[in-house]
C-alpha cells in the first residue's frame, strides 16, 4: 500500500528503554491528527509522518473513526510499536473527536502511563 510506504522509520536507539513519541499534524483542514506511541525496535521518521499525512486527505468517507482507526492499522504494521495511542478531532461544525489505543501483548509500563498527560 503506497500510503504505507510514506511511512519511514529508523531503528530505535536505545530498546532497553521505554519513552513516548508524540507526532501532530493536519491531515484534512480543520482535522487535528495525534499520534502517540512507545516504540519497540523501530521509530517513525517525522519527516515521512508529514508525506503520510498529506497522503491520508484522499481517504474519504468513514469519518473521523476510520481515519483514526486507518492510521493505527498503517503505524501497527510499518512500526510495531509496544504501545500506540491515535487521537483525531475536528472542532465544527459539531466538537468530535476519537480515540483509539493499541498495545503489543504482555507490555505495560504503568510508571510511563502515569506520568502521560490525559486529555
């Protein structure tokens, strides 16, 4: 898959440790797009995150949840990240925003997760 591809990454420092990756942009006008995650082998490049996202404004229809659910499927099967977090909002016509959160099996690290900022 093209948009897949735009998707680039780099191997992860330092795997002994567990840190989050914040990364934000705007993919369709008015549409805020978050993606959160705690790496495993492989970090995101922003730069191919921001090709990605111009790429994800030919996606239509499905609305804010298939896109946000669209983006955890693409940083699942390019990343493998221990943890991911996709939020995706539009303040109007109607406030709406999505959630979605992913992890590998058996992870955990409550210490990180108690230290994120919840909105």
């Amino acid at each position: 898959m093209h948009r897949r591809a735009l998707l680039t990454s780099a191997p992860n420092p330092d795997t002994r440790h567990d840190y989050l990756v914040d990364l934000e942009g705007e993919p369709l006008p008015g549409t805020r797009l978050t993606v959160r995650y705690v790496p495993d082998r492989l970090v995101l490049n922003p730069a191919g995150f921001i090709g990605y996202l111009g790429d994800l404004s030919t996606l239509t229809g499905g609305g804010l949840e298939a896109l946000a659910l669209t983006v955890l499927d693409d940083l699942n099967n390019e990343l493998v990240p221990r943890w991911a977090e996709i939020t995706v909002e539009r303040p109007a016509p109607v406030p709406h925003r999505v959630v979605v959160e992913d992890r590998q099996p058996g992870w955990d690290n409550p210490h990180l997760f108690a230290r994120m900022r919840r909105i």
